[in-house]
C-alpha cells in the first residue's frame, strides 16, 4: 500500500509503533499485504480506528484461505505511537462482530451502499444480527472459502466455549449468488466436528437446527455463533 493511502485508510501518520515488535508484526500482517480498506471507523478523540480489509492476495494463497481481516488501531495521542489487534475471518459478519467486541459501534463498519452482497432472506439477516451480537459464545475451529462463478460456498465451523453447551459444534454455509448480487447462510448444530464433517460430504439430510436460545436483547432464535478471538496468521 502506498505511503499517502496508509496515511489516509490508517491515520498513522506522525506515529510509530510503540514496541519494536509491534512494527514488525505489523509490517508482516498488514502494512506489506495486499489489502483493500472495505469499511472503517475512526473514533472523534482518535485514539482508535476499526477496518474491515480484504486481502487481494489471497487469490494467490492456500486455496480456501479467509480473505477478510478485521484490523483494530488503538493510538497514544500523547506518545504518538500505536498498538494494533488483528483477525482473519471468513464471513463478514463475523469481521464485524470481532470489531464490535472491541469496542466499535454497532453499524460504523456496515459496507458502504453498492459494494458487496445483500442477505438473501430473513433467515439470513436474523442469523447475522445474532452473530455480530455475540463475540464470545464460539471459537473458529475451521473455515474454508470456495471460489467459482456464478455462485461460491463459504463454510464455516464453530465450538462453543462453554464445556457444557450440548451440540457444541456449529457449522455455518454461505452460499453466494454473484450473479443476483446477494448470499444466503445458514447454521446447523453438531455433537461433534466429525460430525459436522461427514453431514458436509454427504448433504442427504437437511442441517439439523440449533435448540432455540434467548440472547438479551435479541430476539428467541437460534443460539448464536460469533468469531474467534485472536490474531491473523
């Protein structure tokens, strides 16, 4: 990324990092790849920025591979230097959850009219709502990103960390019409992740629906996953 878009999608301009470490790992997994600024807010005392990405490269990578990363700034205005906190996610959804929890607001990182998809359904919208809701029910196990034209799946599994929460796994499809300009999701909830797994080979039955859960403020419905804490790799 060139220097003045740096400046202009990050506003680190006049800052440093504020370990050496930071700016290593910050060149590695950010300022040196190929990445396209999706969504951001920046907070008015500017001490923190959130940015939805999209990682060109990964066209080029690990077939699969989760092109999104959700990139948390946070700024000593005094000292001028940075910190920063990143995930690499599959899902939109879950890139937004992941800054929510961080202390974005709710919508700031919505993309902008005209780029992206639309949900194709209320089953979809609903399952989105609860999933940038809930930041810490579930931990990513596994994800993997089709490609094609003119529709792509995106799946997603899931564990619940709570150790008592039966049907712990859950897994997550995306189906994407490119065509139509809009994506479908659903969820299915597992014992295990082989079985996850094995229902994800064979298809012959519908996915077996999540026990209906209450999350505070939210409407009854399916309890709802969210993405996994921690950084890009």
């Amino acid at each position: 990324m060139p220097q003045h878009l740096y400046d202009l999608e990050f506003r680190l301009n006049g800052y440093r990092p504020a370990t050496a470490e930071v700016g290593h790992d910050f060149d590695d997994r950010i300022s040196l790849g190929e990445l396209t600024t999706l969504a951001k807010h920046h907070t008015a005392d500017g001490r923190h920025s959130f940015l939805v990405l999209h990682d060109d490269s990964t066209i080029y990578g690990v077939p699969g591979e989760s092109p999104l990363v959700a990139l948390h700034l946070t700024r000593d205005v005094a000292r001028r230097t940075f910190t920063f906190d990143s995930e690499r996610l599959p899902l939109l959804t879950l890139a937004q959850s992941w800054l929510v929890q961080r202390g974005c607001p709710d919508g700031a990182v919505d993309l902008p009219d005209g780029l992206g998809t639309l949900p194709a359904d209320e089953t979809t919208t609903a399952l989105e709502r609860r999933l940038l809701h809930t930041g810490n029910r579930y931990t990513l196990v596994d994800s993997h990103v089709g490609e094609g034209y003119p529709t792509l799946e995106t799946m997603v599994l899931l564990k619940a960390v709570n150790p008592d929460q039966t049907y712990p796994y859950r897994l997550l499809l995306e189906v994407t019409d490119l065509q139509a300009g809009t994506r479908r999701l659903r969820e299915g909830a597992f014992e295990t992740a082989e079985a996850a797994r094995v229902w994800l080979e064979d298809r012959s039955t519908p996915l077996p629906a999540p026990a209906p859960t209450t999350i505070r403020g939210l409407p009854a419905g399916p309890a709802a996953p969210a993405s996994a804490r921690g950084r890009t790799r």
